[in-house]
C-alpha cells in the first residue's frame, strides 16, 4: 500500500516538471515568435521582399513602356442584323505593356431575340499580333432579346514588342447573325479566343 502511494506521488511530481517544461517550452516559442518581427522586418527591408516599411509604395510593372504611346481607335459595326453596335469610347491612349478596358454598347432593335458573333479585324493587319485579349465579348456568341441592350468590355495589352513606327492601331468588330442551326449551342459553349 505504501509502494502505491509513493509510485502515485512520484507520477505526481513527473507529471508537474512536465507541465513546467512545457509551460516554459511554450512562453519561449511565444517569445521567439513575438521577437522575430523586428528580424522580419529587418530581412524584407534588405532583401526588398514584402517591404512592410513601406506598404504605399506600389509594385512597379517593368513590361509598361512609359517612352511611347500608342492610340487604339474603335469601329464597331453589324452585318445585315436589326442591332445598334458602338464604343463607348472611339479612342484611348495607352502606354505599351499597360492593361487596358474598354466597353462597347449594344442594343437589338429587333422584334426577335438574335444570336450574334463578333469578329475582330485590326488596321495595320499585322497590329493583330501585338493585342492581347485578357476579357472580350468576341469569345463567344451573344444572345439579346427584342429591346435588350447591354454594354460589353474588352480587356486587352499592347505588346511592348510593337514595332515604334506603329503609333495608332484600329480595333474594329463586325456582329454577325449566327446561322439557326447553331443558335441552340449559342452562349453555351465559348469559342476559342480569336485576335
């Protein structure tokens, strides 16, 4: 019966300097952590990662070339379709390399819902190769009942590879009606991204 009492006392006692071993385990790390901030700050501001020092200083973007510009300049139009097709804006000026969006309204005049696809087309033709399409509507066919009308962005980047003697690009759209047979797949499935 004694031997009971002290093996009870004695896991006791284990159990206690285990509880202070780790209580003082924990209020170090908490510590450790805690004093690695400044460290932290220290490594970024040298390293120039994740600068905390100076979180209103914006991240530059290097592919923009601030030295040039160029202007786009927008057409829309509609082949043989009831439908009102415009930019919003019939130019802009953007620096190489700089995203850009732009809208485009439409509206169908018609006493029927259409299906329409825009194709694009780019005056100098080889302009084509230099304008990257992040977000357009020419990526798939657009549905608009009688009276409905809607504005519609494209997204894009000039390419800084430009050639510098390219100063003024034309982003033209021309809506077509889509044939009956594929008007059932129309706005379902996107087609690939064209220009």
């Amino acid at each position: 019966m004694n031997q009971g009492g002290a093996n009870t006392s004695l896991i006791k006692r284990i159990n206690r300097q285990m509880l202070v071993r780790l209580s003082f385990f924990a209020l170090v790390m908490f510590g450790f952590g805690y004093a690695m901030v400044p460290y932290y700050k220290k490594f970024c501001e040298a390293t120039g990662i994740n600068n905390l020092l100076q979180p209103d200083r914006a991240a530059v973007n290097t592919q923009v070339d601030k030295s040039r510009w160029v202007t786009l300049e927008f057409d829309a139009n509609t082949h043989g379709m009831p439908w009102s097709f415009a930019p919003v804006q019939r130019s802009v000026r953007v620096h190489p390399g700089e995203m850009t969006q732009v809208e485009f309204e439409i509206k169908n005049n018609g006493a029927n819902t259409l299906v329409g696809q825009a194709i694009p087309s780019y005056g100098p033709k080889h302009g084509a190769a230099f304008v990257k399409k992040l977000e357009c509507f020419c990526f798939k066919q657009q549905v608009l009942a009688a009276g409905e009308s809607r504005q519609m962005p494209v997204q894009f980047v000039i390419d800084a590879a430009l050639p510098a003697s390219v100063t003024t690009l034309t982003m033209s759209y021309t809506f077509f009606e889509v044939p009956a047979a594929d008007k059932k797949n129309a706005a379902a499935v996107p087609l690939e991204k064209a220009g």
